[in-house]
C-alpha cells in the first residue's frame, strides 16, 4: 500500500507540474462554461419560450433557472469525461518517452503501477471537475437557484460517479496508445463526438427514433440525464407549483431529457445510477483484465 500511494503520488506531481497538461484539463470546462452562457444561453431560453403556451406568462427568473440549470448539466456531463482523458495522458507519455521501462526493471509491480495511474486520474480528474461544479453553483446563484442541499449533494455525488466513469473508460482506451499523436486523436475525438451521443449539446428527445434506440445503452447518456434530474428537479417542483399544467410541464421534462425512455418505457433516477455504476465496474475490471492478460504475456 505504501508503494501504491508513492506511484500515486509520483503521477499526481507529475501531472500538475506539466503546465500544459494541467492547464489544459483545468480550462476547458472553464471555456465551455464561458462559450455556453455566451452563445448557447439565448438558443435554450428562446426554444423554451417558444415551447411555452400562447399567453401563458412565466417570471424571468424561473425561466433563467431553467436555461442555466440545462446549460451547467451539459457542461458537468462533458466534462467529467474529456477532463479524464486529458488527466489520464500520463499514461502514454511514460510509454512515448520511454519512463514506463524504468517502472518495469523495478520490483514494483505492473498492478500497482496500472492503479496507480488509475486512482491519480480520478483524484486529478476529481479536482477539476469539483471545482467546476462549484462555478456553476455559483451561475445558478445569479441566474435563478432553486435547488435544495439534498440537491446538491447529489449532483456532487453524480460528478464523482461520471468521473470515474470517465477514469475507467480513458483508462481502458489509453492502454492500448502508446505515442502522444494517438492521444491527440483520441482526445479530439472524445472532445468533438461525446457531447453530441451523450445528449449534453442537443437533448436526445430532438433525435430520430432509431438514434434514441441506440444512444439508450450508452452509459454516458444515463450520466448526463442523472446530473438532469438533480439539477433541474426544483425548477420543475416551482413550475408546478406556478401553475403550469401537468401536460405541459411533462413535455418541458421530455423535450431536455428530464425523463427518458428506453424503448417507450420511463428510466428511473435509481436504474440511471444502477447503469452507471455497473458501467464503472465493468470498465474498471476490464483494465485491471488487460493488465493481468498483458503480464501474462
């Protein structure tokens, strides 16, 4: 245990000691929390009202709560998976620059060596992505809070759950990369694509039918709906409590992906953290799997 918290702590210097690993992990949900409430605030805010009924008049604060309570849900999603993969490229960078050999000809074990860059990750990973949702408490603050301690709680709960997630998944793509172009590629492709599958840029209810299908055994879908729901959960209890209709109000919660549907049925809260840790257990094992194989070899 010892040596497990030395590697550990070896992987963790050297990650914030790599200026341009650090800064890079540390400003991009920063950046899109930027770039959201600059540009994409206005497109939610007038697709909303214009989802609303003929004269049917809402406070203007309700309604930016519910746009920024979108807008942050999207970013925690994204986040918590690109910042892993950017948290876990010391693990190719050992290999590329040749460090990973000097590991080998010690008594360490590669076991330790594997959880090592794992349990680093997720603390780096953690720390980012912490700090970023206590920005966007501190948006919703200003824009229209109406979330409850119980609320936050689990959002900080669902945060820590998604960055494992994303811990496991980069940690199993990233042992199969060993030069520094392949985690270029990777990570852009993460960055451009997994918003989109996951519903954080557009809602999934906006999809085809047969693209909802698929995008329903994804993992990182059920994710980004959990930080939904307890992000959005007391602004839909004050638009009920306002008045709006119950017709109304379930197609606002259908139409940004409150509620969800696998194959027409209704997801509920406890099955989405059911998949998502399932998801994390499965991915860690399959790493700790690719290690044993490959000591094997």
């Amino acid at each position: 245990m010892r040596i497990l918290f030395s590697v550990i702590r070896r992987d963790l210097k050297l990650f914030f000691k790599d200026k341009g690993m650090f800064v890079s992990a540390l400003i991009t949900p920063l950046i899109l929390l930027v770039l959201y409430a600059t540009f994409l605030a206005n497109v939610y805010k007038d697709s909303f009202v214009s989802a609303l009924p003929p004269g049917f008049s809402i406070d203007e604060k309700l309604i930016d709560g519910t746009v920024f309570s979108q807008l942050v849900s999207a970013l925690l999603a994204v986040s918590c998976i690109t910042v892993s993969f950017c948290a876990n490229l010391l693990m190719i960078q050992d290999k590329a620059n040749g460090s990973i050999r000097d590991f080998t000809v010690t008594p360490v074990k590669r076991s330790v060596i594997a959880a090592g860059y794992y349990f680093s990750s997720a603390a780096s990973t953690l720390i980012i992505t912490l700090t970023a949702l206590f920005a966007c408490l501190i948006l919703l603050g200003f824009k229209g809070w109406y979330m409850t301690a119980a609320d936050v709680i689990l959002v900080m709960t669902d945060v820590i759950l998604l960055t494992l997630f994303g811990t496991a998944l980069s940690s199993c793509i990233n042992f199969f990369l060993s030069t520094n172009g392949q985690a270029s590629a990777v990570g852009t492709i993460v960055s451009a694509g997994y918003g989109f599958i996951c519903g954080a840029y557009m809602p999934i209810s906006t999809f085809s039918a047969g693209l909802r299908k698929i995008l329903m055994f994804l993992p990182g879908t059920y994710g980004t709906c959990l930080i939904k729901n307890h992000m959005m959960r007391g602004v839909f209890n004050e638009m009920g409590n306002s008045g709006f209709p119950d017709e109304v109000l379930k197609g606002i919660e259908d139409s940004v992906d409150f509620n969800i549907y696998f194959f027409d049925n209704a997801v509920s809260v406890p099955v989405m953290f059911a998949v998502l840790s399932g998801s994390v257990i499965l991915f860690t094992g399959a790493f700790v799997a690719f290690n044993v194989m490959k000591k094997y070899r």
